[in-house]
C-alpha cells in the first residue's frame, strides 16, 4: 500500500516540478513584454491593450499554476520560527494536519466558489472590456480552478510524504533557503 502511495506522490511531485519549472518562465516573458510596451509608448508613441493586458495574464497564470511546485519546495509563508527548530516527526504532525485541516478545506473552498463564477465566464466566452484586448477572459479566470486542483494534488503529497516521515520510512526534505 505505502508503494502504491510513494508512487502517487512522486507523480504529483513530477507534475507540480514539471508545471512550476515551465511557468516560472513567464517572469521572464513578463519582463520582456513590459520592456516592449514601455519602448513601443516612450520611444515610438504607440500603446498595445493587448500587450498590457497579456503582462496581467502572464502573472496571474505563473502565480496560480506555480502554487504547487512552491508548496512542493517548502516555499510557501509559514511560522518557521517554530517550525523550523521542531524534530522531523512533529513537522510531519505539522504538515499532515495543516494540509487535512487548512490547506484541503481552502482548496476545496476555493474550487466550490469560483466553479460557478468560472462556468458563467465561460457560458459567455467572457472577453476584454477593451476591443483590442486580449478575449480569453474565461480562460485565466479557468487558472482559478487550476490552482486549487493543482494545489490540493500536493497537499495529497504532502499528506503521503508526512505519513512516511511518522512511519520512519523517509527522511523530511531539506527546507526551502531564504530569499535574501
């Protein structure tokens, strides 16, 4: 049973690692089209709707899509003041209950509430304000739900990883550095 586990995990692992690897490119992206807009209007005295709005689109995707593989790697805001000096089998208790009881209610919270705002979005093709904007807002307000899919799989990581670490058969994984 525990195998069948293990290999569910490092499925989910891969996905969140894999995901968050390509999405994480579009900071650069980001960079790159907003240095574009600001030289088309500065320099050449043209704007693009559709540029702007695609830096918008850009952000909100990588940071709902990139939730998981943040979680993945121990990145997300937590008391690390206490966390970080705890023994492994009382971060395992950490990590198992806080994804039973705060993470997987969020997740599924926000799966229940924004499935109805999604599906009217979507029953509308619900585009731009603007006429030259770009006319898939249906589609990021879909990362919505992508996101907490996303986000629940690695909490059911999480969960199998912190039952290994409680039987003894795994060793906690090395805490995310400080971004300084």
């Amino acid at each position: 049973m525990m195998t069948a586990l293990t290999r569910i995990a490092r499925l989910i692992d891969a996905l969140n690692e894999r995901t968050g690897r390509i999405f994480s490119w579009l900071a650069l992206a980001m960079v790159l089209v907003q240095f574009v807009v600001v030289l088309q209007r500065y320099v050449f005295g043209v704007g693009s709707i559709w540029a702007q709005e695609s830096i918008v689109y850009m952000h909100g995707l990588m940071f709902m899509v990139v939730a998981g593989y943040t979680l993945l790697h121990n990145a997300h805001v937590r008391v690390d003041v206490f966390y970080r000096t705890m023994s492994p089998a009382t971060k395992g208790w950490v990590d198992l209950l806080g994804t039973l009881f705060l993470l997987w209610p969020v997740c599924f919270l926000i799966f229940y509430v924004s499935f109805p705002y999604v599906e009217a979005s979507w029953a509308v093709r619900e585009g731009s304000r603007e006429t030259s904007g770009i006319q898939g807002v249906y589609l990021l307000k879909s990362v919505i739900l992508v996101f907490a899919v996303l986000l629940a799989l690695q909490g059911l990581s999480t969960v199998i990883h912190a039952l290994r670490i409680l039987s003894g058969a795994e060793q906690p994984a090395e805490e995310a550095s400080p971004i300084l």
